[in-house]
C-alpha cells in the first residue's frame, strides 16, 4: 500500500512539473526585408538599364521563394513543438501586409510561392504542373513599412546621417572628391546619403560582372567608406529620429504582440506576415536592442514568436534567418532563450509613433530644426544658425522698444561673434 501511494506521489510531481512547462507557440509575427533588388537609381553608363530600377533580381526572387519554403518547414509541421499555422490559406489564420514598392510587393509574392508550394507525390506530368500553381493570398500595402514616404523622412535622414563627428569629419575631408564623383556620374544632389545609392549600384554591378562607371571604380574606396560611416552612425540616431522614421511599424508590432497578453490571443491570426525595406527592418533591429551599425542582408527574416506559458502567461523569443542560418536574438536586457511580453512591449513603446504623432515628426519644420541643432550643435553651422536667430530675435526686440540697431553696427556686432568663435 505504501509502495502504491509513493508511485502516486511521483506521478503527481512528474505531472505537475511538465504542466508547468506547457508552452505553446501562439502566434508567429514575421518581418521579412526585400530580396536582391535592381538599384533605386540608374547612374550614367549603367549597362542594366532603367527599366529595372527597384525590380526584384532572378537571385532575390529565388531567396524569397527559399524562405517561404524554410517558413513553411518551421512553423507548419504538426509534430514539431513550433507548429502554429497550416500551410493552407485561411483568411482569419493569415494575415500579410507589404510595403508599396515593386521591389517588397514581388518580395512577398515569392515568399507565398514557396510558402504554399504544393506537395508532391510523385514526379507525373499532373505533379508537375501542379508545381507552377500556387495559392493566391491577398497582399496588404502598407506605407508604414516603408520609412521614405513623405519629404520630411527624407529631410531627416540626411541630417540624422550629418550628425556624427566621423562623418562630418569624413565630409569636411572629401567634399570636393564627393562633388566630383557626383558631377561625373550625373547626380544633380548635394546630400552624402547618395553616396550610399552609389554603393548599392557597385555592388551589384560587382555582382553581376558589369562594367562600372570608371569614375566609380576610382573613388571605390571613398564609397565603400561612406556607405559604413552612414550605416554605423545609426547607431548613435536618437530615439525621436527613429520613432519618425518607424513609429507606425513598431505601432502595429506593439498592437499584434498585445493581442496576446495573458496568456492567449483575442484574434485567430496564427501568422502575420510584414514585408519591409531593409531601413525598417534594421529600426526594428534597433528598437529591440541588436541592431550592429550595418546594412541588413536582403531577405533576411526577423521571428517574432509569441508563446504562452500554463495558459496564464506570455513571452517572447526572437530569432534572425539569414541564408540557411537561424540565429537566436538577445532583445535588450533578455536572454537568449525568452524576454517577458512586458520588456518586448517596453522596448517598442519606446520607439512607437501614433498617426497624429507621426505627421507632426514627419512635417513640423520646427522639429526638424530643433532636431539638427539639439544633434549638432558643436558644429560651426549649428552655432551659426543660432547667432543668427538669435541675432534677429534681438533686432526685432530693440526695435520694439525703439532701440533699433542700424544695419552696419548689426553687421559689426555679428563679424565680431564669429570671429570670437573657434568653429569645430
């Protein structure tokens, strides 16, 4: 009888511990960046064309099918702990949304293609066929996940890129290298962002074997450099820059990843599929704390997988598929293995932008400039910025209050500001 009751006692214990780890994958929440991708732009002597700018390449159109197949492998076997969704379409269990550019838009057609790639049974002519058939699956656009779309996003890339000292320094150095490269590859800007533009056009072309401008060729190295220097100072971007530039895709994260708190989902989406340009996705990489300065590879994934815990409590693991490898991420201040549903929602709050929100980041002209001097106010052009409103603060008071600065001893009194100033 003793024997009986300790087997008991045992099983109780056993059963009680494995009901404590019962977890289950609740909902798998996927940013996918574009394939290999045609350059934005076509320079001068671009042997590829103009009718394939921001065209998904045969070589992106078959990675985006790769990670379907890989998605597909993961998350729809029923025998494997990360079962979520079946590989069949159903409207309440999927939902996929893309940026609008050509580029995303055929991105994510791939990806279904390789996500609902039939099964096959044999190798007959019927099984064949059936190879080119594939589930269509309604595509949502969705501007937020593209973070150049309004002049102000724009604006502010290229100050935010300005705003540290090694690329200030890298410009002040070769201004003159810059101009010249630019006027030879037909480039009518002045911004240094488009030196990054003209990285993308060399490594594609060094891809593909094509034959570069040789002007290009020859500032190879400056290129090369300013493409890092740009990508890095990311990095060091306050948070106000990046909320601007992705508040509304770190919004909706925050909202889908809610959906689940306590333990179960108030919506039946299994699957929630976001195609986004590398820009966003590396906003998302730094909003949760691992983004390291360089520009994410095309195609790569980003796992959000939701999970309960004994029915009562949620948590988050977050992975990252490049190629054939996944790799666990560490989100800021978690573990490899799981963060809290609390942190992961603290670090998107963090970087979050409601619509109104957004409009006054994207259009204020105040912002913007408060922006620029508050993130470059060591530079000589900040500090003269502010000696001239306030130079013209003070003209408009005195002349209030009739005490009015004649025009020359205005002049004088600035000449002798700037020349008291050490500049940087």
């Amino acid at each position: 009888m003793i024997y009986d009751f300790r087997i008991m006692f045992i099983f109780y214990f056993l059963s009680l511990f494995f009901y404590c780890r019962s977890d289950e994958l609740l909902r798998l929440i996927l940013v996918v960046s574009t394939g290999d991708t045609y350059p934005p732009v076509a320079l001068k002597g671009s042997q590829w064309g103009h009718v394939s700018t921001n065209q998904l390449t045969e070589a992106g159109m078959e990675m985006e099918f790769h990670n379907g197949l890989l998605i597909r492998d993961m998350y729809t076997n029923k025998n494997s702990s990360t079962y979520v969704f079946d590989p069949e379409y159903h409207k309440n269990l999927m939902e996929v949304q893309s940026s609008p550019r050509d580029s995303n838009l055929m991105s994510t057609e791939m990806f279904l293609a390789g996500l609902h790639f039939p099964e096959l049974t044999n190798t007959s002519d019927l099984d064949l066929a059936k190879m080119m058939l594939m589930r269509p699956v309604p595509i949502y656009e969705s501007e937020f996940l593209d973070t150049l779309d309004c002049v102000g996003r724009k604006e502010l890339i290229v100050q935010q890129e300005m705003s540290t000292w090694a690329l200030v320094t890298f410009w002040g150095q070769n201004q003159d290298k810059i101009f010249d490269l630019y006027t030879k590859v037909g480039y009518k800007g002045v911004g240094i962002n488009m030196l990054d533009v003209i990285y993308e056009v060399m490594t594609f072309q060094d891809r593909y074997g094509l034959e570069l401008d040789p002007a290009v060729e020859y500032y190879r190295d400056l290129i090369t450099t300013a493409h890092h220097l740009i990508w890095e100072s990311r990095v060091f971007w306050n948070v106000d820059s990046a909320r601007a530039l992705a508040g509304k895709a770190m919004t909706e994260l925050q909202t889908k990843i809610l959906e689940c708190k306590g333990g179960s989902c108030t919506t039946d989406h299994k699957f929630l599929m976001y195609t986004s340009t590398v820009e966003t996705l590396s906003w998302i990489q730094l909003a949760l704390g691992f983004f390291n300065g360089t520009r994410p590879e095309p195609s790569t994934m980003l796992h959000l997988e939701v999970w309960s815990r004994n029915e009562n409590t949620t948590y988050i693991t977050v992975k990252q598929t490049v190629g054939d490898v996944t790799t666990p991420m560490s989100v800021y201040n978690c573990s490899l293995a799981e963060c809290s549903l609390e942190k992961v929602l603290e670090r998107l709050e963090m970087y979050s932008a409601s619509s109104e929100e957004l409009e006054k980041l994207c259009a204020d002209a105040n912002y913007l400039v408060k922006l620029l001097l508050s993130k470059m106010s060591t530079l000589l052009i900040s500090t003269l910025g502010v000696l001239t409103i306030f130079g013209i603060a003070m003209y408009l008071t005195r002349a209030k209050g009739d005490q009015a600065l004649s025009l020359e001893s205005e002049k004088s009194r600035w000449s002798k500001l700037l020349q008291d100033d050490d500049g940087f």
